[in-house]
C-alpha cells in the first residue's frame, strides 16, 4: 500500500504516532510511506524508523524541488507546502497509480482496506466532507460545487495517481489558482474541492475521517466501543490537539493509545480489536 504525508519537522512526533497506529491495525500488510518535504533531516528519518516496522514497511523521503513552483501564483493564503498534495504526479515514482494521502495528525484503528482499494470509477478523489448547514452552503456557492456533492475535508484522501497524471495538467492548477486566489480561504484543500468536486467520492466522515465535531453531530459515544468497531481513522484537525493542554474532547485516547506504544509490537498480529470498515 502506499500513503503519502506532507510536513515539516514540528510534526515528526505526531507522525511516528500515526506510523505506528497503521503498522498495529494493518499487521498483515505492506507499506511504502511517501514523506514529502522541503526541510526535514536524516535525523528526523531516523526517528520515522525507529517507530515501524521495517520487514514490511519501506519510508521514501521526497525532497520537493523548487523547481516545480517557478510558475506557481503566490498568494497569501498559499505557502510552497500548499501545492504538495496538489502536485504529488510530478514527484511520485510512475510504479505509484493510487495513494492515501493522510494527515500526521491522524491515527489508523482499524484496517484500511476498504478504502485502499475503493473502485474509483474513473473519478480522482475518495474523501469525506465534515461542514453542515450554511457552512456547506457557502462553500458550495463560494466554489461552485455541485449540489449532490460534499465539501471534503483535504487530511485524508484516497488519490487516483493514474488518472491525475492522465488529465491533470500543473498549469491548469496554477491557472485554478491564481483566477480564484481571493476565494481560496483554505488554500489547497478549496482548489481541491472547487477543481475535482465532480471527481470526487464521498465517503463516509464516521469512518473514514472522524474527528470531533462528527462525533457530536452524529452523537456517538466512544464508551459504547461504535469506534473502535466500525471507524478507521480517527482526525485530530482543526486548532485542539490532544498533546495541547487546553484540548477537551473525547477523541484523546485513542491518540496515547499509540503514542505509548512500544514500537516491537507493530510486527505482531492484532488481538481482538475492530472490524474492517464498511465498504465506502
């Protein structure tokens, strides 16, 4: 399986966490972990494999080169980072043709299967939308999206790589960016949704992408084991992280559940534990 993340070195911990919840709840399957960046350093690398399992896990460091930003617009709501999921054809190697890009501020609790392996239908994207009401409105009148489809949250994304190279061009993204600069509020994520909305696979936010708010609007309650039988991945987006002091949600647990994991473990099959989640 391969999985992409982007980011810089202040969240190499929260990535090791995230590394070694995919190794516990995938123990059967293989990974090549794309980690694309611009500033990281072997030693931040070192620490990436201390933390997993290296008979079946392989970690590639993409240095991003500059050069593929010379044209890009440069606005104040897009730093270079902003363009790496949007670019991730121009970087990855040909043999990639599907990836799951997820966020370092995940974990993985159940296997992945059922959105690795999701028919893409010809579509680009399989992704999970968490706005409601005149949130959503906005965002579909802001960025021109379809009415029977999500504004999808960017974090976690299952990514047709074949079909992006095939119709995908970087000038088109660069074009989408710089005509729309100033209703861009959350940079790459709206290029995504306002470029590939109707490519996009909505999938569903309490399995795939479950992060507080969707635990309260869809009231579940984590003392009834729901998560930890039908979620897959848990999203600790937004402002409140469970490492900060001030974060009070339910959601935490399941974050130091892998954080203070000893690492010789990630080889060994799971005990017990979830089911796979529901096909998407």
């Amino acid at each position: 399986m391969n999985i992409l993340v982007t980011l810089d070195g202040n969240y190499v911990p929260h990535l090791i966490v995230m590394l070694k919840s995919l190794m516990f709840s995938n123990p059967d399957a293989h990974f090549d972990i794309y980690v694309a960046h611009s500033s990281l350093t072997d030693s931040h690398f070192k620490q990436m494999e201390k933390n997993v399992d290296l008979t079946r896990t392989k970690i590639h460091p993409v240095k991003v080169s500059d050069s593929l930003f010379k044209n890009a617009p440069i606005l104040k709501r897009t730093a270079k980072e902003t363009y790496f999921r949007l670019l991730l054809s121009e970087y990855l190697p040909e043999s990639v043709d599907r990836i799951l890009y997820i966020d370092p501020d995940t974990v993985v609790i159940n296997p992945i299967d059922s959105l690795y392996n999701i028919d893409f239908k010809g579509n680009i994207i399989a992704a999970a939308g968490h706005t409601k009401g005149i949130v959503e409105l906005l965002n579909h009148l802001r960025l021109h999206i379809g009415k029977n489809k999500k504004y999808v949250n960017a974090g976690i994304m299952m990514m047709n790589v074949a079909e992006m190279r095939k119709s995908v061009k970087t000038e088109d993204i660069f074009s989408y960016i710089k005509e729309n600069g100033k209703r861009l509020y959350l940079a790459d994520q709206d290029v995504i949704n306002g470029m590939f909305w109707d490519r996009t696979i909505n999938i569903d936010p309490c399995i795939y992408n479950l992060d507080e708010k969707t635990v309260y609007y869809h009231k579940i309650d984590p003392g009834t084991g729901w998560i930890d039988k039908h979620t897959v991945i848990v999203h600790f987006n937004g402002s409140e992280k469970p490492w900060k002091d001030e974060y009070n949600g339910v959601l935490a647990p399941y974050y130091f559940r892998y954080k203070n994991m000893n690492p010789k473990f990630l080889g060994s099959s799971r005990k017990g534990g979830g089911k796979k989640g529901k096909s998407a």
